[in-house]
C-alpha cells in the first residue's frame, strides 16, 4: 500500500505558503518579503521531491511497470504514457526544470521563473494526487 500521507502534507504546506506569498504585501520589508519567497520555493523542492518518488511508486506498484526510471523525467514520461496527467508532458518537464534550476542556481532570475509556475505546480500536482489516490483535494 502506497503512503501519501508526506506528498499531501508537502502539497498542503506549499499550496499555504504559495497564498501568503501572492497575498503579502508590497509594504513589507525586503527581507520579510524575500523570506516568504524563498519559503516557496523550499516548499517546492520538498513537494517535488516527494511527488516524483511516490508516482514512481504508484507506477510500480498500481500500475505493475517494473522498469520504472530512477529520474524524474523518466518517470513523468511513464506516467504521460499511462494518462496520469492532465497538462502536457512538457509542462511536467518544465517543472524538473524548475527544480534543476533552484537547486544549483541561486540567482534571482531562477527564483523568480520559478514562483512563476508555482500555481500551475499546484494545480497539476493536486490533480495528480487525486488520480493516484481517487480522493478529492480538501
């Protein structure tokens, strides 16, 4: 039986912290604002993370594919190829793009593509949680 219980709590958490970045004000200061921004983009990783390893689960273990890929690419390929997602296999690669992109580059470009595609992110991961779980998003 596949655990979802850390990919949900780390969507959730991102899903939060995403609202209080789009909602923070302009009036902060520079570093509380930086702050909630990178808070995202950490929360994305961690999401990401756990998404990834447990669709790779759910590929083996639901779906009986023994030869799935040990790389998120190769894994969004398998699930692209199964029907899993809902948005096009580039938008998934987009975001293996994005977490490449935050983990080895820590300018402000990077950061900021990033946080561009943060509610495409959670909609197409939430989608995906209620492909793999059946249940709907609270």
């Amino acid at each position: 039986m596949i655990e979802y219980d850390k990919f949900q709590m780390a969507l959730k958490r991102l899903e939060e912290q995403y609202e209080n970045y789009r909602q923070s004000d302009a009036s902060l200061p520079e570093l509380i604002q930086e702050a909630i921004a990178e808070s995202v983009i950490q929360r994305f990783e961690t999401c990401f993370d756990c998404l990834w390893k447990v669709l790779k689960r759910y590929l083996t273990e639901e779906l009986a594919l023994a030869d799935a890929p040990n790389s998120p690419r190769g894994v969004f390929r398998l699930a692209h190829e199964n029907s899993l997602f809902a948005a096009p296999l580039d938008e998934w690669f987009g975001y293996v793009d994005a977490r490449i992109g935050t983990a080895h580059d820590y300018s402000g470009e990077k950061a900021q593509a990033c946080l561009d595609i943060m509610g495409d992110f959670i909609d197409d991961a939430i989608g995906l949680y209620q492909t793999m779980t059946g249940e709907t998003w609270d």
